[in-house]
C-alpha cells in the first residue's frame, strides 16, 4: 500500500478546522482516500475522495497519486446535500 503524505497546506487546513471546532483526525483522512464514499476526476490527474462526515456534512480530500506515494493536497468540510446525489 502506497505512502500517504500531507503537504504544507493541507496540515494548515487541518488546524485552521481545528480552530473553527472542526477537529478531523489525520486517520481518518487516510481512511477517506483510501475506503471513499465517493470519487471523482479533478484536473491535473488530481483526485477528489469524499466520505460522510455527519449528518449533514461529507469530508472532501483532493489528492495527487504518484508512483511512490499519494499526497493530500487539501480537504475540506462541504454539504452532504450539495455532494451527494438520491
């Protein structure tokens, strides 16, 4: 199983949820790339995972896939109503 690596940015995102009383475990940032609900195609061989995070809301985790390893790129919290499909 590849590597999967933070960068800068996403760990900036990670305190600025934190600070708003958002506090996502990095595990269970892990477990969105690789058991996700949902993915899709972003640009640039991007990759955008995303899992239920409560009720109303799902965790979204942009992502690259590299030869030897998977970088998060950035996450964020959005609406399952927005996201989610019936």
């Amino acid at each position: 199983m590849k590597e999967i690596r933070f960068s800068e940015h996403s760990q900036i995102k990670i305190e600025i949820l934190a600070n708003h009383g958002l506090t996502i475990e990095p595990e269970f940032i892990i477990d969105v790339v690789r058991s996700p609900d949902r993915l899709e195609s972003g640009e640039e061989d991007k990759q955008i995972a995303q899992k239920r995070l409560d009720e109303t809301r799902v965790l979204r985790v942009v992502y690259r896939e590299f030869n030897a390893f998977i970088l998060i790129i950035t996450l964020y919290p959005g609406r399952r109503s927005r996201y989610e499909k019936n």
